[in-house]
C-alpha cells in the first residue's frame, strides 16, 4: 500500500513482487547452472528473452513511483524500485517493464529531464534488480542498503 508521499509500507509491493516472480516467465528460476527453458517453437531451442529492466541516476530525491510512471508514460511497468541507503532514497532505482522491446523504449529516455534534473537510464542486468530487492528486504537500519552492499556482520554471542 502506498502512504503519503508515495512511500510504500513494503507489505503490499513484497507480496506484489512475490506474485510477479511466481507468474512472469522473466522471472523463470532454472534448476541448475546447465539447464534452460524451451522458449519458442517446437523443434528448437531459443535461449530465454532478456531480462525487461533499466537502471535510474539522478532523480530528483523527492521522486515517487507516480513520477517515475510519468516519465515512462506510455511504456508498460511491472514494477518500481526505489532504491535507499541509509534508509534515504538515493536518487536510483530500478524499472521492470513488461518486455524487452519496452527496455529499448525506454532506453530512448536517457537524459531526458524528470524536474529540473536529467535521468540518465542504463542497462542492467536481473541479478543487479534482484540484489537490489534483496536490500530492500533485509534492510533493518543495521548496514547500508546499498544494492550491491554486503550482509549484515553476523552477531556474535
């Protein structure tokens, strides 16, 4: 659920997440480092399309999901992801859309103004947004939510 200032309580966007990744064939989790789906025809093998996500810099530090939906309008979201450290938003985040051609849409938006600051969009990989939504939901004030930040120190009794 959103509150005030479109900041999520987490509960609603978790289990949202939770849905997507159970449901959208991006989100596919293969059995083991040689497998692979059967995407395409019969009779052969096409390797899985590639991961619908693009990578935010430099938005404004009061930037919602709402604005970020208006600077892609047009364009189909699955999801946003805000990404804090510290527990402050930094200006980053992370945008799954509902396929690859929506990626290069979007890509097409680099620099392009969101106030009175330009958003660079860049490439990234599934691994980049999972690592970022792992931050998100370990974070508890302990370490910096970074999306590429390390565990937490393991406590020691």
């Amino acid at each position: 659920m959103l509150g005030s200032g479109g900041v999520s309580d987490g509960y609603e966007v978790g289990s949202k997440r939770q849905r997507m990744m159970e449901s959208n064939p991006y989100f596919a989790v293969s059995s083991g480092p040689g497998s692979f789906q059967h995407y395409g025809y019969a009779g052969g093998f096409q390797p899985p399309p590639p991961f619908p996500v693009v990578r935010l810099r430099g938005l404004p530090f009061n930037c919602t999901d709402i604005d970020i939906l208006k600077f892609f309008a047009g364009l189909t979201i699955v999801d946003v992801l805000l990404v804090n450290k510290n527990g402050r938003f930094s200006g980053e985040a992370f945008v799954v859309f509902a396929g690859a051609m929506q990626v290069e849409f979007a890509l097409q938006r680099d620099r392009q103004n969101m106030g009175r600051r330009y958003v660079e969009v860049f490439r990234c990989k599934k691994q980049d947004y999972y690592n970022a939504v792992a931050g998100e939901v370990s974070y508890e004030g302990i370490y910096d939510n970074d999306y590429h930040g390390s565990p937490p120190p393991s406590r020691s009794k």
